[in-house]
C-alpha cells in the first residue's frame, strides 16, 4: 500500500483511535501519529520505521505484524496476547514530531497521566526523550526507567524508533524495548 503525498497531507490532525484492551501490561506511548499511521489507523505504520520489528527482535512478539497497513484482527489479537498496547502523547498527526507545540505536549502529558490510571498497565514506556521532557516538566531526565511515574506506574523513557532518529538501529531499539517489557512481565 502507498500513498501520494496530497493523500497523506490530507491526514493531517487526523487521530488514531489507542490500541489498547484491557488488562494491557506493557503501554508504549509515541509522541504522535504520523500521517501514514493517520491514513492507515496503525500505529508505527511509516515503512521504514523500527518500532516493530524492534518488538520482535526483543522477543515481545512472535512475528511482524503487517504494519504498513491497516492492522488485521490476528495482527492486533498477536500483540494484545502479549499484553502490549500503544497510545501517544499528543493525539493530532502531523508529518513530524517538531511540529507540535510545548503547550499540545504537556496537555497531552496531562491526558495520558489519565488514561494511564484508567487502564492501569504494569508499564508505561514513552518512545521520544524530548517530547517526554517537554510533557512532563522534566527537563533533565535521560533515557530509562524514571524516578517519577506516570499515575503511579513504573515508567521508562526509550529511544523513538522513527527513522529520523538515525542513532539506534533494530538492534539497539530491541535491547532498549526489552528492558521495559521484562519488568512488565512480558518477557521472562
């Protein structure tokens, strides 16, 4: 499935409804949708983008979902059996993430604060370090597990996996994404 550029750009401030159910144990929160993820209602949808195979080179899924595309019912039933769910930060899509506004972000940290002490996952990893500093008041946090949670959940802040972020690769991403998820219990 592709898209023209006019088609993607009419996604823009589209939302993507959260994937999560009940009973999710490893939430990870992107900083927003990006208009491939707007076009197609799946979240890390942008071909090319590390966010999935990374969750299976970690061992968190069995396979690769088919990711570039609206996400099929065996697709979302694999990673709501593993416990995982995917919410963001800011729920408007733009092309980037510098696109958003110090304020949309910390409005956005205040709605996901709620969110997360609605669903009660065992684990919030947030996948972008600024728009987590912006959000959340936090200036100084680094990457990993956090003094501070999120709605009294245990909470790590990981590398963002878009491929704009060209420091990490699958590898690295996967190594950074397990450690969260051991904690949630989703990997032993």
């Amino acid at each position: 499935m592709g898209f023209t550029r006019a088609e993607l750009e009419s996604f823009r401030d589209a939302t993507i409804p959260d994937l999560v159910e009940p009973g999710v144990r490893l939430l990870f929160v992107g900083i927003n949708p990006g208009l491939w993820t707007a076009a197609t209602g799946t979240p890390f949808a942008r071909p090319g983008n590390r966010f999935w195979p990374a969750l299976v080179e970690a061992g968190v899924l069995p396979r690769l979902p088919r990711y570039a595309e609206e996400l099929g019912d065996d697709d979302r039933r694999m990673i709501f059996d593993a416990g995982v769910g995917v919410s963001n930060l800011v729920a408007r899509a733009t092309a980037r993430a510098d696109e958003l506004s110090r304020d949309e972000l910390r409005s956005g940290a205040d709605a996901l604060t709620d969110r997360v002490a609605m669903w009660r996952p065992r684990v919030v990893a947030v996948v972008g370090l600024t728009a987590y500093r912006q959000g959340f008041h936090r200036p100084r946090a680094v990457a990993g597990r956090q003094d501070e949670s999120i709605a009294g959940v245990p909470t790590w802040v990981l590398p963002n996996p878009s491929g704009l972020n060209a420091h990490d690769t699958v590898a690295s991403l996967a190594r950074a994404y397990a450690e969260p998820a051991r904690a949630a219990g989703v990997l032993s």
